[in-house]
C-alpha cells in the first residue's frame, strides 16, 4: 500500500454508557477518494471529529500525515480541508469576509483568485451575507473555501446531504480536480450511493460504530452476491458455504449473500444442495451496500495491501 | 475525438466494466479505428466526472484484451485487429456465448435459419456504421 495520510488505532468513542465508535482501525492511504459509508447513527461524524482532534476518544487515537490527532500542529492542520456536517458557516459574515477569515489559517497557500473565480462561477457575489444564504449556496461557500488553499487532504462529513443533483454534482466535481493534483487525498461520507460509485476508488464502512469494511471499490463490487436458489424438494437445514453473510428462507426459495465466495465455489455449493435452480443475483452499489450493514452473521472484508 | 462514454450510477454493472464496454463496443463498430488515441485518461475523468484510477483500470482491462496499447508518454492507441492474438480458449468461449443466444432464440420458437438471418444482419449492421462512417471522411 502506498503512504499512509489517515490512520486510527483503536479509537473508540463512548458517550455515556452509549459505544459509538468501536475501536475503529482505519488507513487511509494517499492519492485516493474514500468514501466513507454508514447507515445514520453508524459513528462516522463522530470518527471524523475525533481523527480531526475535535473530539476526544474514549481509547485508541488518530494520526494525519504522522501527527497525533490529538495534537495536530498548525503546520498540519493547515495541509487539510475540513467540510462540517450541514455547513456550518459564521451567519454574520459576508462571503468576502468569510474567505479572509479561512485565509488567515492557510498562509502562503489560499489561493485568492481560485475563491473569487468559484463563488462568481456559483453566481454569489462577496458582498451577499452567509446568513441570507440558501443551504444550497452555503454549501457552495463551504465547498469553495474548502478547495482554496489547495489542501493535501480534504475530509468532507456528508457534503452533498439535502442538496439538489446540480450542486451535488459541483462536489463531485470538485473532488475529482482536487485528486488530478499530484498527491491529494480525499475522504467523505455520502449516503449517495451513487455519487460514491461515480468518485471514490477506496471505501470504508462503519456499522454500529465497526469497521466492517476497508477496500478498494472494485473489490468490494467483486466481493458482495447474492445467489437465488429454488427448490422442489426440501432444502438444505444447513447451509455450508464460504462466505456466507445472511440466509434468507422461504417456502421454496433460498436466498443467500454472499461475500468474497467464487463463482466456483457456489458452483460447488449447488452440486451437493441440488436446488432446481440457481442463479446469481446482479447487485449494484446501493443493494450490496444494503445487504452488507443488514444485521446479523457479521463478516468482515478486510484488506491491508 | 469526442467523449462518447456514458455512465450509469446505481447500475450492478461497475463504471470500469461500463467505461471499457463502452470503448470495445466503439472499436468493434469502427467508430474508433486502428492507431485513434483514446482520451487522455485525467481528461476522460474531468468529462465524466469519475474517479481517474476508474478510467486507468478501464484502459487496463482494455490492454489486457489487447484492444489497445499504451506508449509511454504519448498516450494510449486503438490497436490493430489483426494483430491481437486469439487462441482456441478465446474462441471456444465466444462459441459458448453464442449457443446461449442460440438456446434463447430456439426456445423463442424462432428457425435456425431466420436466427442465422438475424446474425447475419447485426453484424452487416457493425459493418455498415463503419462504411458510413469512412465515407464521411
């Protein structure tokens, strides 16, 4: 695997008596867009703030570009991008003001003229106030001052959540320049399946605060089925197969998901079960993401290259 | 040359597979020729909105099949037919594709020779945006 930018070791966050993130071992590594993918209440905002020493871990720690999320130096800082959850932007400020504010924590690295280009491209003007704004061209701010001091590594916390299809698509956009720049990172959470299949090469999924899945995008595609078999007689009691993630019965039909099993091994399977018929269910992104944070039989699809 | 690759998000079928089928299927109908470059792999990311590793791993796929080739530097290059070689394995699993729209089209009720028809007129089809295509020229 090449360098690492991100990386946690056991972080683990409670709130109370409540486990939101379970000893979390993420790597993040260099030149990727990572998506980072969980069901609501699944401890991504809560992994995100504490990898960015917003929030203190219960145990474990964080590390960016080899320094302690806990600590993070303001030379460190300054090579990430940080986009909040929702946008949150100081209302008073007017959209000029807000960029000379965020300038300010990137010295020798804001680029004036791309900011100007960008919110003129959005059709804002700097005069315009952060709190007349709509969400949508919050959102807009929050991505151009995101993008204008260049950074190294850019963690996005669910940027395109309520926005419409042309806005989220400027995200998208944004991220696919920033990575063409040699040596950048991208990590962001979505719930778009869709948008995460179009941008990201690498995914990560967190489920109930775990870690279940730490990848590249083609393999988990690969990784993830779903096999349809039917019978006429009667079905298997046991269902002996590599791989097997969930089970579900009907009267005649078996529907099993699978992950990381081949296609010779299912092959396999229909030799001693004997259904009538099997066939391999095509999934896309959204069904195999679906399938794989449904409950029950966990079973994890790791890969440290 | 123009981008002509569609994607599709949310389909069960991966972008890299659409981006590769979609340039296979343009070679194979002769919109791209023998020598054309394909687009620079960060410009056809910027177009479409992609992931660049996305659109590497599709020209792999594509070089792997020995329908393209890479020049360092200089980019990548539709190769020519006639030099990609098949052995028996490649064409015994194209004629065990073809039984199966065989099987479909018998079990449809259509005649062997109608079905042999219908090859013959998808294929004149392939041919026939080519011609068009060098008359254009």
């Amino acid at each position: 695997m090449s360098e690492i930018v991100l990386e946690t070791e056991g972080l683990t966050k409670y709130y109370g008596r409540t486990l939101a993130v379970d000893h979390l071992d993420l790597k993040v590594p260099k030149g990727c867009i990572c998506g980072f993918l969980g069901r609501n209440a699944a401890g991504k905002t809560t992994a995100i703030k504490m990898m960015l020493g917003f929030l203190e871990p219960t145990v474990g720690s964080g590390a960016i570009f080899g320094c302690s999320s806990q600590n993070l130096t303001p030379a460190v800082r300054q090579r990430i991008g940080y986009v909040t959850e929702g946008h949150k932007l100081f209302g008073w400020m007017s959209i000029g003001r807000i960029g000379k504010f965020q300038r300010a924590f990137f010295p020798g690295q804001w680029d004036d003229k791309f900011f100007a280009d960008m919110i003129e491209y959005f059709g804002l003007s700097k005069k315009q106030k952060v709190k007349s704004l709509s969400i949508g061209q919050r959102a807009q701010v929050s991505l151009a001052l995101a993008l204008a001091p260049n950074p190294e590594l850019l963690i996005m916390d669910d940027p395109t959540q309520g926005l419409d299809a042309a806005i989220r698509r400027q995200f998208l956009e944004g991220m696919i320049q920033l990575i063409m720049r040699q040596g950048r990172t991208v990590l962001f959470s979505s719930h778009i399946l869709g948008d995460v299949e179009r941008v990201a090469d690498r995914i990560a999924v967190i489920d109930k605060g775990v870690l279940r899945a730490s990848c590249s995008l083609e393999q988990f595609q690969k990784a993830v089925k779903k096999v349809r078999a039917s019978f006429i007689g009667e079905m298997p009691a046991d269902i002996d197969i590599e791989g097997l993630l969930h089970c579900r019965r009907s009267e005649k039909e078996l529907e099993l998901v699978l992950v990381g099993t081949d296609e010779e091994k299912i092959q396999r399977w229909a030799n001693i079960s004997k259904p009538q018929k099997y066939e391999i269910v095509s999934m896309n992104l959204e069904d195999q993401f679906i399938e794989y944070t449904a409950p029950v039989n966990h079973k994890d699809l790791f890969e440290w290259e | 040359m123009a981008v002509w690759v569609q994607i599709t998000p949310g389909s069960s079928e991966p972008i890299y597979s659409q981006v590769a089928g979609q340039i296979s299927e343009a070679i194979a109908k002769g919109h791209l020729k023998t020598g054309d470059r394909l687009p620079a792999v960060r410009k056809l990311a910027a177009e479409l909105v992609i992931n660049p590793n996305t659109v590497a791993r599709a020209y792999t796929i594509l070089e792997q099949a020995g329908l393209v080739s890479t020049k360092t530097g200089s980019g990548t290059f539709v190769s020519d037919p006639k030099m990609i070689t098949r052995d028996a394995a490649d064409v015994n699993a194209l004629a065990e594709r073809m039984d199966n729209v065989i099987v479909r089209g018998l079990n449809l009720g259509i005649e062997a020779k109608d079905l042999a028809e219908m090859f013959k007129s998808r294929i004149a089809g392939f041919g026939k945006q080519e011609k068009d295509k060098e008359q254009k020229r």
